[in-house]
C-alpha cells in the first residue's frame, strides 16, 4: 500500500499524526502484505526513533530495520510487559519510542494499545465500527486513503497539517529514495532544533520566539511543530518557557513594510524580541543591536521631560539609516520599541507620518 498515491491531503495528515506521535489506525478491508505497509510508513518515522514492530515480520523487513525491536503477539501478556517497560522510559532515558502493531485483533486493542497514549500505529482488518466500540468514541475522526483503507485517529487528528503537505508537495516527483530522504531531513533538523531549545530551558534561560526563528532560518510552523516534537518526544511542556512572537505588532510590522523603502522593521519590549519583518536577508538585525536604542528612548521617556514623540536616527556607511521610535502601541495598551531600516531615499519625515497613519487606524 503505497500511501504517496493517495489524496496529498490525507497522506499529510496521517505524516503529520506520525510525526507528532499521535496514535494512528490503518483500517483495511482486504489483505495487504506488511513489507509494502511498513516501507511506506517508515518515510514518516523519523529514524532517530525506535522502532517498536509487534507481529509477523518477513526477513527482508527484519535485516532492514535491524534498529528495530521485533516482538511476537503469540505471548500478548509478554508483549504488554515489554511495551509498558519501553514506554516508561520513553524519551527520558531511552530513545522516543514508535511502535508498529501489524494485523491487530480485538483483544490487542483492548489490553495492548487502548492505555498508550502517544507513540503507536496499528494495522488491522477490524470495521471501524468495530474499532469506535473499542475506543468507546463515536467518531475516531476517520479519512479515506482509498478504497480499501482507512485511517482512524482515536486521539484525534493533528490540528495542522501545512508542513507536512508543503514536503509532499516538493517531492511528489521523485523517486522513492529522494523521497524519504526529503521527509527525514525535515524532521531530523526540527529534532535538532528541539534539543537546541531543550537545552535552553534545561538550563533556566527563557526562549524568543522571534530571536530562534531569526537566528535558526525558520519561519512561524517549523517553530510550532518543534514545540511540538520537544513536547511529544521529550515529555516538557515548554510553553512556559516561551516569549511568543505578538500577532498584533507582527501585523503592525507587515503594515509597515508595504511602505516604499522600508527594508525591514523590527519591535521589542523589555528586552524582548516582539517581531521581526523583512525583505532581505543577512541584515545585522539582532536583540542586542536593538534594545540599547530602545532603551535609551525608554528611559528618556520614563524621565518625563520629553513629549510622546521620542526618535532616534543612525545613519549606516551606504547612507542608509536605521530609525529608532518608542512609540504607544494601542492594541497592546503600552510603549514598544521600533526599529526601521530605511532606504537612503526615504525622508524620515514621510516614514514618521505614513507610521501614524497606520497607527491611528488601530486606536
């Protein structure tokens, strides 16, 4: 069963339950030999995970995967006792774990797989009205893969799929082995970028949003999606640790950036990165670049001898300039520090008066 030729939709949908471990049902109605079930399935299994195969294996499957731990269901209270020992150390002092259970009965469902929660996919020939009984949900949010296959998610299908849909799209053409390749390339350097950030909060610091998408080359999803992985796979929560990037100065930014000659625009509160827009790369855009400015002006404004309208102007070698403002941000309620890269061409003062124009559109 090859899923690639099915629905892209679909087919990102059951990558992306995969990849954020949700548990996942392949329900089929006629027989389907495991190898071509597996060879698809392990292009969505990230291979730094271990993989976990309960059931009848065929050799070429067994040489292949030899990371694998293979584990029989003629001894189901065996199996259960290993998977429960696996899973107790999943993701803290072993690898994260993914087990693959092929040809799944009723009885395996209810004692092997109704009690994990994450981690799983399991291939059976069960009706899916049969599996809703198990599960004791009316709808296990079901997609069609085709005619003869179904897939169920009893946790219930992954909120967004865009990423996994944009790398089924860049390698729709390719052959099999390009294939994997481009899906285990995207998931191994979001995996890098978790343990990146986990090793941020192991260590008590705070993390940017905006100063990790910035400094790691990545845009708002990916971010997402390793907030994600460092949750699923490493057992943290990490929002607490989160400075999250704000929407209402974000679209502020955009806004911004519309204007002739602005190359880029970036905000900060309290020594924190709040939002970055730009047109190139490589610019010398950072937090400790910024924030000195915005404090200056803070703290001129704290003195309460300046008026509202507080601005700094740094010319750079090529005439270009770069404008500082500390200005009152109505959807936040409080000052917010600015920084706009301009072209030599723009005036300050154009800059300054198309600023209030969009400002005076959000009180």
């Amino acid at each position: 069963m090859d899923l690639f030729k099915q629905h892209i939709d679909n087919v990102a949908t059951v990558f992306a339950a995969i990849w954020q471990r949700k548990p996942v049902i392949l329900a089929l109605k006629e027989e389907v030999n495991n190898d071509s079930i597996l060879d698809t399935l392990f292009n969505f299994i990230p291979e730094y995970r271990q993989p976990i195969i309960c059931g009848q294996i065929s050799k070429k499957v067994f040489f292949e995967q030899k990371n694998a731990k293979k584990l029989s269901t003629d001894d189901l209270d065996s199996l259960i006792d290993t998977l429960h020992a696996c899973y107790n150390e999943d993701g803290i002092l072993s690898l994260p774990i993914q087990t693959i259970y092929l040809d799944a009965e009723k009885k395996d469902f209810e004692r092997a797989l109704l009690n994990l929660k994450y981690g799983w996919i399991a291939v059976t020939y069960l009706k899916a009205s049969d599996i809703a009984t198990i599960f004791d949900m009316a709808d296990l949010s079901p997609i069609l893969l085709h005619d003869n296959a179904m897939a169920l998610f009893p946790m219930g299908k992954p909120v967004d799929n865009s990423i996994e849909k944009s790398l089924l799209q860049q390698c729709e053409n390719s052959n099999s082995t390009v294939k994997r390749f481009i899906l285990q390339m995207k998931m191994s350097e979001v995996k890098f970028l978790s343990k990146a950030l986990l090793d941020e909060i192991e260590k008590g610091n705070r993390i940017n949003q905006v100063a990790v998408e910035e400094l790691f080359g990545i845009n708002e999803a990916i971010f997402h999606r390793t907030l994600d992985i460092l949750r699923s796979e490493s057992q943290v929560d990490p929002i607490p640790y989160i400075h999250f990037s704000v929407q209402s100065v974000s679209n502020f930014l955009k806004q911004i950036m519309k204007i002739n000659g602005v190359i880029a625009v970036v905000a900060g509160r309290n020594d924190n990165l709040l939002a970055i827009e730009k047109k190139k790369q490589g610019l010398p855009i950072s937090i400790e670049l910024i924030m000195p400015f915005v404090d200056i002006l803070k703290k001129s404004k704290n003195q309460g001898f300046w008026g509202d309208d507080l601005s700094l102007v740094i010319k750079s070698q090529d005439n270009r300039k770069i404008l500082f403002c500390y200005k009152y941000f109505p959807p936040e309620k409080e000052y917010i520090g600015f920084a706009f890269f301009l072209d030599a061409e723009l005036k300050i003062s154009l800059m300054m008066s198309e600023m209030e124009k969009i400002l005076e559109k959000l009180n």
